[in-house]
C-alpha cells in the first residue's frame, strides 16, 4: 500500500492540481509574502514597539518592547533601553504592533494533519458549530436531526461516496448498517465518528471495500451485523477505507485547508503527536510540500511507537530503529524530536477509556495496546534515550500507565526524562499527586468539558465524575506542569479557546462544570507557549520571549487580562511574525 501511495502522491504534485494546491496556499499569505518589512536585511535589527508583551519569562514576565535580527529575539525591555542598546548599530522601528498585544507563538503540541487533512474535506455533521476553510457547519443535536442531516447529503452530494464525519452516540443516538441502509443501499456511506477512533459503514460500502463478515470476525474490534469497526479493527480491516480517503488530492487539498487552520489560530509550531497515523511515506512528502517557504510554522513529529510496533509484527526493537530512522529526515520546518508516542486506553469520544468504576450502562472500555506491549516499548524505548508521551483517557488506564512509568523509572532512573501524558480525560486526586511524584507532565485537551461534560453527566459517566472532566484544577494544586492541545480535530486548534475552556469551564449547556477545577489565566496562558513547547523538547528554542529564542510571536487585539475571563476565546488575533516575518491574517 505504501508504494501504490508514494507513486500516486508523486503523480499529483507533478500536475496541475498539486500546482492549484501550492497556489491557494500562497494567497492565503499573500499579505504577509507581500510586506515590504519581509523582505528586509536579515541582519538589520528590527525593534517592535507593542501595548504590552507578554513573555511567558517569570523574572521579566511583561515589556514594552522587543528586537530582532535574523529570526531571532535579540533584546526585550523598553523601547528607549532598546534603542539606546542598538543605536550605533542602526535598526528599523516598527510600529506595527504598537497599540497590540505580543505573545510568544502559540504552540499546539498534539495535532494530526494525517486526520485534519482526511476530515476537512468531508461532510462535518458534529454535536458543536466546527469553523473551516469551507465555512461553519451546522450544529446538529438528536437522533432525527442527525439523520435528516445525512438524507439531505445524500440528496445533494454528487460523489460517489458520501463520507462523514462527527457522529457521537450520546448526543446522536444508535448507529448501525441497517439505519444507514436506510438512508441509502445504492450509495457506499461511511459514518467516522468524532474521535476518529471508529467507524460505521452500510452494506453497499462493505460491498464496495469488499469488506466480509469472516473479516471481521477476525477483530475483537469489529462487529459484522452493525458494520461497526473501532479501535485496532480501524488498523486491520479498515485500511481499504482509509486507503480511499487519502487519494493524494483530497489529501492535499486538506493539508491546504489545514495550514489556514493552524495560521487562524495564531499557532507558530505544531507537534504531529505520533507519526505517521496512516502512511508514513505519503505523509511526510505531503507535509514537505505543504511546508512551503510561506507557511508560517513549523511541525515536529513524533514517531508513533504503535503504528511502528503493528508495522514490524510487534518487534518493539525494530519499531525503535524505525523511529530512529524518522529522525535522521528533517528540516527547518520539520523537526523530527526524540520524543515517542505509544498508547494506553481508548478514546475518551468514544466512551472507550478504562475508567475504575463502571460506567452507568454497564459497557466496559477498551485497550489500544496490550500490557505486554506497552510494557516492552516503554523499556526499549526508555534504553535508547527517548522521551515519551503516552495516550491516556480514563482513571483505570491511568493507574497501569503510571505502574509501567515507575517499575521504569525505578530500574533505569532519569531524573531528565520529559515523561508527558496526552489527554489525561479524567482522573483522581490520588493519581495527581502520584503524576507529580513521578516528575511526569500532563498536555490536557481542556474543551473535553465543553462538549462532553453536560453530555457525560447524562451519559456513561454521571454528574460527578463529569464535572471533574479535564481536571486541571486538581493537577495545579498537586504542581504538576499542564500543557493544552488540541488534539485536532477533537477539538478546535484554537489555542485561545484552550485557554478559555480551562479558565472558565463553562459546558455547552452555559454552566459551569467542576468550579474546584478552573485554572487560574497565567497557568493558561503558559499551558499554550512555554509548557506547551517544553513538552515537545523545544522550550530552549521557543514557548517565551526571550534573548536568543526564535522571533515567533502571536499578535492579539486585546490584552488577555484586561478583559472578562468569558471573552477570552473571542479574542481578535492580528496575525502571527514566524522568524522574524509578518504573517497578518487579513
């Protein structure tokens, strides 16, 4: 599969399409191309004066004014120390941002352009309002409605397919072959649910992937009579499905879509938290290419010790020599970092993490990867030097994640270890205090109590444990070391919306949920710059406003803290400077 892939992604960027692809991303930043401040000397040292810089420096956490010369921060302090400091030099003054904000480039440490660029180019039938490049998509809430929704697709989409994405059983209901039979039995339709961990098919899609029932029977994850796969059914049976949704121009073409994405969240670096998802090869040249001298961030990847592992028949030495080859690839805008990523329990969209106690219906969760396998690529990764993020959800996964961490950290002790869970979707006051005695950090997808908090309290979990979704309160007061991502697109790459679930846990039902659990803005706000690029291995480069670091910033209208906390996510973004360059976003 992955040669048919590389030939058929070669094919394309050598036509037209892939030329009209590089050409809509280039108008995206023509503005910012186009400044005549992008095109100075490298070596001229620019000083921006601003309303107020907010460092993310806890000795010098606010200034006036910072320099620059050659993509890097050369000075920060006011603006007369600054021209006084430069003045022999010479410098240029630019007053662009003079009544704005400055911030250190927002970071998104877990984002899958894999699945953004795979989802963006589909029908969006979600619970929640989702922004695209293609305009926002009708909130849909309800059984019926979901599946008027699809019938009104049916009737107007002209593809062969009809694929969709958002599907979430406690707000849509039952789902299954037969009801999508309903819809249509001369159409393939494929349902992906909302954290892309499973998906629905009718009988003419299983027919058209010519899918069988002894397939699946094969699967502890599959269910034939629903036309139901999730979990590692997606890894096995479910590769002629994602085989056709990343044909190499709707991939592209989602990439394109991505990268306004990521720039209209005022986002200057990404982590790819576990590459490659899909394809290792059609996703790497796919992000090169997207990577273009005006694209206005960087990606580091982190290779995907899961993926790696199915891919060398559970060899986790060779799935670490894999991942050891990723890194020797690279670039200025793609930093492969000795970081990986393996898995734990299930998603927490799918109501699949192990949660302690059971939940409310009685249905069990489920495991990515066995104990013994995460067991053997903790310890043979740990032996070679790698950081590691695990994908955790649920309190039970929890527990056997920081088992496996301490029998580790007890036989090959690393004080400098970077040890981060990924999601922590709800967990206990105990297991906070473990994490911090662990020195282990969390990167937190604070909107989980958004979307699933009022949602949960009726469905699986119950009132208490959903109001204690995300439980960043708790996790503060224990002093553990928070980041927030995304995780796009579970929920939206909007670093400012982050910070705002976090600071005000409101539900989407306007309440409030688990007020012990709200986060103070500071601790926010570093969960989105300076947290956020620690957890990647990249604090030294980027994540503050500091002498010597990369001169990425993120301009706001506003000053975050001089405005209701409730505002926070409406917050104007200008644009973003990526290395020294404007990048407006109008």
């Amino acid at each position: 599969m992955a040669t048919e892939f590389l030939r058929s992604s070669l094919q394309v960027r050598a036509g037209l399409a892939k030329l009209l692809s590089r050409l809509l991303l280039a108008s995206l930043f023509l503005a910012g191309c186009s400044d005549p401040l992008n095109h100075r000397d490298d070596q001229q040292v620019v000083i921006y004066p601003a309303a107020r810089i907010i460092t993310m420096e806890p000795d010098h956490a606010f200034s006036e004014a910072v320099a620059t010369r050659g993509g890097r921060i050369v000075a920060v302090g006011t603006l007369a120390t600054l021209k006084t400091q430069f003045s022999n030099d010479g410098f240029t003054l630019d007053t662009t941002f003079s009544d704005k904000f400055i911030l250190p480039g927002f970071v998104e440490p877990h984002l899958h352009p894999s699945l953004a660029a795979l989802i963006l180019p589909m029908h969006i039938v979600a619970a929640m309002e989702w922004p695209t490049p293609r305009g926002t998509s009708i909130a849909v809430r309800g059984q019926k409605a979901f599946l008027n929704r699809l019938r009104e697709l049916d009737a107007s989409v002209q593809t062969p397919w009809l694929m969709v994405w958002g599907y979430h059983f406690p707000y849509h209901g039952p789902l299954s072959r037969q009801i999508l039979d309903s819809i249509s039995n001369t159409r393939p339709i494929m349902v992906w649910q909302r954290s892309v961990h499973e998906m629905y098919f009718n009988s003419k899609a299983l027919e058209t992937l010519e899918l069988t029932a002894d397939m699946f029977a094969g699967s502890e994850h599959a269910n034939w009579e629903e036309g139901h796969l999730w979990e590692t059914g997606l890894f096995t049976i479910g590769k002629p499905m994602m085989k056709l949704m990343a044909s190499p121009s709707n991939y592209l073409d989602g990439l394109t879509m991505m990268s306004q994405v990521i720039h209209r969240g005022g986002i200057t670096t990404v982590g790819e938290q576990g590459f490659p998802q899909v394809n290792e090869w059609l996703e790497y040249w796919s992000l090169w290419w997207e990577l273009g001298e005006s694209t206005p961030y960087r990606f580091a990847l982190v290779p995907n010790a899961m993926f790696l592992l199915h891919q060398h028949d559970n060899n986790a030495i060779a799935a670490e020599e894999a991942a050891s080859r990723i890194l020797e690839r690279g670039n200025s805008k793609i930093l492969p970092v000795k970081h990986m990523k393996y898995y734990a329990d299930g998603a927490i969209f799918s109501q699949l993490m192990q949660l302690s106690e059971p939940y409310m219906d009685g249905h069990q969760g489920a495991w990515m990867m066995s104990q013994e396998h995460r067991t053997e690529v903790l310890r043979t990764f740990w032996d070679k030097g790698w950081n590691i993020h695990i994908h955790v959800n649920g309190d039970a996964g929890l527990d056997a994640v920081l088992d496996e961490v301490e029998r580790q950290r007890q036989t090959a002790p690393d004080p400098e270890r970077r040890v981060v869970l990924e999601h922590y979707g709800y967990a206990r006051p105990d297991q906070h205090r473990r994490v911090k005695a662990l020195n282990i950090a969390v990167s937190n997808n604070a909107y989980y109590v958004h979307e699933l908090a009022p949602i949960y309290a009726e469905h699986g979990m119950g009132s208490a444990r959903a109001k204690n979704i995300s439980p960043l309160g708790g996790l503060a007061q224990a002093g553990v070391p928070i980041s927030f991502h995304s995780d796009y697109p579970m929920a939206p790459a909007e670093p400012l919306t982050l910070a705002w679930a976090a600071v005000n846990r409101i539900g989407s039902d306007g309440n409030v949920w688990g007020e012990a659990q709200k986060l103070p803005l500071d601790i926010a706000l570093r969960a989105i710059t300076i947290e956020a690029a620690w957890s990647l291995g990249l604090d030294h480069e980027i994540g503050s406003v500091k002498v010597g670091k990369k001169a990425d910033f993120t301009i706001l209208e506003q000053d975050p803290y001089a405005i209701n906390p409730d505002d926070i996510r409406h917050i104007p973004i200008w644009g973003t400077v990526f290395e020294g360059k404007h990048y407006p976003l109008h």
